[in-house]
C-alpha cells in the first residue's frame, strides 16, 4: 500500500474472501486498473471474475506457484528488476505526493445495499496516525497484532504503528493458537479483533 499511494495512485483494499460478485461491485466502482493478489486461491477469484472488469489493465502475482496465465505479471519478477533508475524515479515521484490527494478508498460491507467506497486523502490518514499516537499512546517499542485482513479495520492501525518505528504482525489467517503465541513471544502491546475472536 505504502509503495502505491507513494507513486500517487490510490489503494482499493478488497476482502478476497467477499463474494465475486461482491469484488467485481468493487472494483467496478472503483475503476481498478491493477489488482495485486497473493496466493494462488485470490488469483482464481479474481479470474472467475475477469471477464467483468473492463478497467482492469494487469494483474499483479505474488507467492502463486509456478503455473500463472501468461498475461499476469509476476511481483517477485516485478521488484527483482527493479534497479537504481526505477527507485530515483519512484522518490521523485514520492515528493509530488500532496497531503489533500486521495489515497485510499476503504468500502463499507454493504450491509444496507451496495457497498459505499469512503475517500480518504493522505491527510485523513496522517490524522488517523496522530490520533493513535496521541490517544491510544502509540510510542517506541510498539508491537501491533493484526489478526482480522488488512481490509478490515485492522489496517487503521498500520501507519500508526510503522509511524513511531514499532512493529506491524500481519497474519495470513486467524489461528487462535498462533495468536497466543504471537502475544507471548513478539511481545504484542495492542492488536485489532473481531468479536468472534474473543
């Protein structure tokens, strides 16, 4: 996320878990016009779907086997090129970045009907990062658990925690046991959980 919104463009966080026709609302809405996947079982969701997304420009594969279509670029591929022209590039780039540009457009779970995107500039997030350090008491050595998907609320509190140097645990998936021992042995200092995980 941190490397896309610093070329300027905007993150479109999808729950790959949703139904297609859940993600095809999405990023239709959106007019995604590239889609990063991890793991063979998100490249075959997005591809049952492809047919219905007509912006969609590339898709970008990362920890999916040996066997992907021939149009998909490979992330692994992708950051192994890239080389010291392509990281100048990418900090000029960086610098043009203003505060009120958008960054991210989160979608509510569409429980009262479509899912609504809500539009959150580079400002909305530096604002929900202060927030954190000054009322949640982010500081040195912070150690934040993120156990529900990125997409979820769980990732209001990465940029706080990457912010004051601290660490970000991202889990694939909710395991109860891995969890417990995540808080035993990284020394978790606070965490984001559903209900259901409790």
């Amino acid at each position: 996320d941190f490397a896309i919104n610093g070329n300027g463009a905007v993150t479109v966080p999808v729950y790959f878990k949703e139904s297609t026709d859940r993600m095809a609302y999405i990023l239709n809405h959106a007019e995604t016009r590239i889609v990063f996947v991890v793991g063979s079982d998100q490249l075959i969701a997005l591809l049952s779907i492809r047919d219905q997304l007509p912006s969609l420009e590339h898709i970008v594969v990362a920890d999916a086997g040996s066997h992907i279509p021939s149009d998909c670029l490979r992330y692994e591929t992708l950051i192994a090129s890239a080389g010291g022209s392509e990281v100048a590039a990418y900090r000029m780039r960086v610098a043009q970045v203003l505060p009120g540009q958008l960054a991210s457009i989160i979608y509510t779970s569409g429980t009262t009907g479509e899912p609504k995107g809500v539009m959150l500039s580079h400002q909305a997030w530096m604002t929900i990062a202060d927030y954190a350090h000054r009322y949640l008491r982010y500081g040195d050595g912070e150690v934040t658990v993120h156990l529900a998907p990125l997409t979820h609320g769980s990732g209001f509190l990465l940029l706080p925690t990457i912010a004051v140097g601290g660490t970000a645990l991202v889990c694939a998936r909710f395991e109860p046991s891995r969890a417990l021992d995540l808080f035993s042995q990284e020394g978790v200092t606070n965490g984001f959980f559903v209900p259901s995980m409790v």
